[in-house]
C-alpha cells in the first residue's frame, strides 16, 4: 500500500504482533549499539545486508511502537510541516503556535495563504524548551533540599 512518507500508518493486530516478534528476537540478538546483519530473501534471491547502529536503534523504536499498536510515521529532517502538524509535536494549541510565529519565536514561511514550519526548527525548539524545563526543575528541586522540604 503506498502512502505519504509523514502520514501516519496505524497498524493491524497481526502487523503489531509481527512487529513484537521482531522486536523480542532483536532483544535477544543484543543488538544494542551495533550494527545489525538483515537477511533478505525475495524473488528467490537472499541477499545479506549490514545496517548502521543508528539505522538498527531506529528500527528498534518503529518496531516497539508498532508492537504496542501505535501509529508511526516516518519524516525527513528536512521536511516542513504544517502549523497543526507543529502544535501536536509540541503539545500546544494551533493558534498558540501561530502567536509563536508572529513573535518571531519560530520561523515559517507562507504557502500560499497556509504556514509551514521546517520540521528541524521545531525539533530544536522542543529539545530547547525541555532541556529549560529540565534545569527550572533540577533548581526548584535544590531549592526544596535547601529548605529541608524534601
């Protein structure tokens, strides 16, 4: 079945259970952190392929959302997405991302009378705006010690 590369596959109780089995064999394999050795067979033909340790991590991450029953989706760095698209990545309203915008705190650019935002942007302001959360925790934490609040 094709599809769009970013539009979400929900997938079906048996791709799911596949999807388990392969993940439970490559737990086993103790593939972590190297570079994985795929069996290929079609038309006949096997061929032996090496994937990266990167490539081998991601498939681990489709495979074990695809095995809860999650929908998955797989978007190029480069992409742009739309501002709805955008707001659900960063767990806001639509209209707040697009005030985010007019501010000038994400950069978009017009498609006709519709914004798109390069996907990598907001990718960094999501791990921007965690990593701040992260340290206003980690000093509300040590403030909370320092007055024996534990």
């Amino acid at each position: 079945m094709a599809h769009a590369l970013a539009d979400p596959i929900v997938p079906s109780r048996e791709d799911a259970a596949l999807a388990k089995a392969v993940q439970v064999a490559l737990e086993r394999s103790d593939a972590a952190g190297a570079a994985l050795n795929v069996q290929v067979s079609a038309a006949g033909q096997e061929t032996t392929l090496d994937l990266p340790p990167l490539v081998t991590e991601m498939l681990k991450d489709i495979l074990k959302a695809i095995a809860a029953g999650k929908a998955v989706s797989l978007v190029p760095v480069e992409a742009e997405v739309t501002t709805q698209q955008a707001a659900s990545l960063l767990n806001v309203s639509r209209p707040h991302l697009v005030g985010m915008v007019e501010k000038g705190i994400l950069p978009a650019r017009m498609v006709g009378n519709q914004r798109r935002l390069p996907l990598q942007d907001v990718l960094a302001y999501k791990a921007a705006n965690r990593a701040k959360r992260r340290e206003a925790l980690a000093e509300l934490a040590a403030h909370d010690q320092a007055l024996g609040l534990e």
